[in-house]
C-alpha cells in the first residue's frame, strides 16, 4: 500500500463507491464513504451479478427510439418510456434519440469496450487478492433465441461484435442446446454462447468486499443523507450531512441514479435518468440452467446462484417510482416459460426493484467535476454498473492523483456535457 496524507470522502456505498474506497485506499488515501440507506443497497443488491466483457453495444443503438416510442402505448413492454412533462426528461429523451445511429453506436461501444476489458482483468486481481468468497463463475454467458427470425437477427448482432471488436461468440443449434444444458426445453432455435462473461453473486461481493474494506481501516457511515455542499474558491470544503460535517481533502460522489440531484451542488449538468428495473429471487427449480442466460426476444436473464435462482431485467422510464406491480413480476416469470424445462419456483426469496443511472450516450460519468478542483463524479454506468466499478475505481484513483490512466477516460467525462 502506498502512503498519502490526503482524506478522501465517498458519497455512495454501491458497488462503484465500494471500488472507488478500494483503491483510494489502495493507495494510501484515509477513506469515509457515507450511504443515505444501507451499504450497497439499492443496484448493487438485486442485479443478475452479470460482469460482462461481452456487452460492448450500447443501449443507443438504432432501433432502440422506435421500440422506445411504441412503448409509450404498452404499460407492459419490458423496454418502456412512460411520457412526463419534465424539461428534464424531455432534453434527455431528446438527447438520446439523436444518438441512435449506427456511427454513435460504434463510437460508445468502442469506448466501453475499453473499460468493460479492464474491469473484468480488475476484478480478478481483486477476487484472488482479497480472497473475497462471492460465488464468482467464470462460466460464460448464453443468449438465447426462441425463434429463427430472432436467431438470424441476433447472428447479425454476433457478426457485428466479432468483425468489430473482436467479441466473438461460439454458435450453438436449437438441437444442441439440451445437451449443452439440460434445462433448456426442445424445439429453441439456438444460442450465442460467450465464454469470456463471468457471474458473481452480487449481495455477496459487495457485503465481502465491504467488510474487508473496513477490516483495512476505511470508515464507513450508513444513514447519512447529504443536505448540503459547502464551497469555497473553486474547492469543496466540506458536506453537511445529517450526521454532521465531513471535511476531506478529495470528495468523490458515486450517487448512481440520484446523481441529476447534486448538479446544483456541484454547478454542473449531470444528466442521469432513473432506469427502472426488477428482479424476483427463488429457490432453484431441480433442474436448474447451469449458466447465465439472457432472453433478447423477451428482455429477461436468469441466473443460477448456489442457494438461489434470480430473473431479472425491463428498463422502465417512469420517474423514481418506488412500487413493485405484481404484474412485472409474473411478467419476468412467464418469459422465462419457452426457454427452461424448469422456469420458476413457487418458494420466493426475495422480490426487488432499482434504478439504474442512465445517461443520454449510454457512457458512465467519470472525472473530475468542471468547476471543482477537488470533486468527482463516478456515476452513469447505465446497466454496466457491476461490469464497469472495478476499472472505474481504478479510474478514479489515478485521476485524483494526477496520473495518466490506464485506459483512455476521455469519453467519461463530465465536461462533455
């Protein structure tokens, strides 16, 4: 461990504030990390735990603003937009249709391809370093097609990761796949098969990671909501907070969907739209898939855990609602129907939803803020959020110390707004 004399403060205990705290504290930095909640609630608890070098395409791709408009007419679409008269939102939407073109598309999937290949080599330094026990499995992740209409588009979707990025996949045949997976129902057109993926239990990284965290010194404070940023010549110099004042020398704000609510805080645009999603955790059926797997004809993923099953996905616009429809639930449950022998249980664990910090070009937010020397953003990682905190952790570590990083952050900046 490298020594500093220098305090850092993070606001926010998700799995991005739990990577920046580990390798500030890496290097030397006395680290406070504040949660409003518990730590690592809210994403960070409920996810498929997916961390996915594989996802490189971004949500801005071109299709993605028809399927988005024809939402605004079907309350159960997995991929929906509920209209807001929110000048807010309005830009955002705004923004982001003019981004879903095939150039842009490119352009940002280049630039999480980057980030998605250093996190994955991140995270095994850490797993292995910190011997941290969170059920990680490098075994791979299935995208499977009920149809031969949805086998021949996703082969389109397949060429275009292998030809230019280099991802690419091993192709199996609707016939193949009960033996490649016994759960899987006869009669599926096929799958895309991406060994490099991993899964991890993510309720366990994050509490495993936490406490060896804390284990090594680095201060955590739970129900601790920031109600005030006190600024002086350019500089933070302190937070109230609803347990006191926090003074640091470096403040890092890692606030996931929330972050839009700091922009006048911090006098910058932070343009971040809650995305939001639900998960339903049961007990695991007896044949049980024994890889990942997402759905893209229906917007649904499962993954096995050792004590547990989760299906989970839909991406829902509609503001910081906070309910749970019965409905989505059973939704998630009726998708998984044509694809597994075995789609659900009966003996529920757990049911959750969160919101997902997504920005109008589907890049996370990573950098020092504009107009304050000493304050930085690592919010926006869209869906990526598990995929993305190691490498941004990273990231912001060499930022604040004025390093050159590892990767081109260029793209993550928030001067780019």
């Amino acid at each position: 461990m490298e020594s500093t004399n220098e305090s850092a403060v993070i606001v926010g205990s998700g799995i991005v504030g739990i990577a920046c705290a580990h390798y500030l504290m890496k290097h030397g930095f006395d680290v406070t990390v504040i949660e409003q909640s518990s730590i690592a609630s809210e994403c960070s608890h409920g996810n498929l735990g997916l961390v996915c070098p594989s996802h490189v395409l971004p949500l801005t791709e071109p299709a993605a603003i028809g399927t988005a408009i024809k939402s605004f007419f079907d309350p159960n679409a997995p991929f929906r937009v509920k209209p807001r008269l929110s000048p807010a939102f309005c830009n955002w939407m705004w923004q982001f249709a003019r981004r879903c073109n095939r150039r842009q598309m490119l352009e940002a999937a280049s630039h999480l391809k980057s980030i998605l290949d250093s996190s994955m080599i991140e995270y095994r330094k850490i797993i292995s370093e910190q011997s941290l026990d969170c059920e990680w499995h490098d075994s791979g992740l299935l995208h499977v097609l009920e149809t031969n209409s949805g086998m021949r588009d996703f082969a389109e979707t397949d060429k275009l990761l292998a030809d230019q990025f280099g991802v690419v996949a091993q192709r199996i045949e609707g016939k193949d796949l009960p033996e490649f997976d016994p759960a899987f129902k006869p009669g599926l057109a096929g799958a895309f098969y991406y060994e490099g993926d991993a899964f991890v239990r993510p309720d366990l990284l994050n509490l495993r990671w936490y406490r060896n965290l804390k284990r090594n010194g680095v201060t955590f404070i739970e129900d601790c909501k920031l109600s005030a940023v006190e600024k002086k010549a350019g500089q933070i110099k302190s937070l109230q907070t609803s347990q006191g004042t926090l003074k640091a020398d470096r403040f890092v704000f890692a606030t996931g969907a929330w972050s839009a609510q700091l922009s006048s805080h911090l006098d910058c645009r932070i343009p971040v739209e809650p995305g939001k999603g639900y998960s339903v955790t049961m007990d695991p059926p007896d044949l049980c898939p024994k890889h990942p797997m997402l759905f893209p004809e229906h917007n649904v993923g499962v993954t096995p855990f050792n004590d547990g099953y989760r299906l989970g996905s839909m991406m829902e616009f509609i503001g910081f609602d906070t309910s749970i429809p019965e409905r989505r639930i059973r939704q998630l449950r009726e998708s998984a129907k044509p694809y597994l022998i075995e789609p659900f249980t009966e003996q529920i664990q757990d049911t959750w939803y969160g919101w997902r910090p997504m920005t109008w070009d589907s890049l996370p937010i990573i950098g020092r803020v504009p107009r304050l020397e000493n304050a930085y953003l690592a919010t926006g990682h869209n869906m990526l959020g598990l995929s993305l905190a190691a490498a941004t952790g990273k990231l912001i570590a060499e930022i604040i110390q004025e390093q050159p990083t590892h990767i081109d952050s260029s793209a993550f900046s928030p001067e780019r707004f």
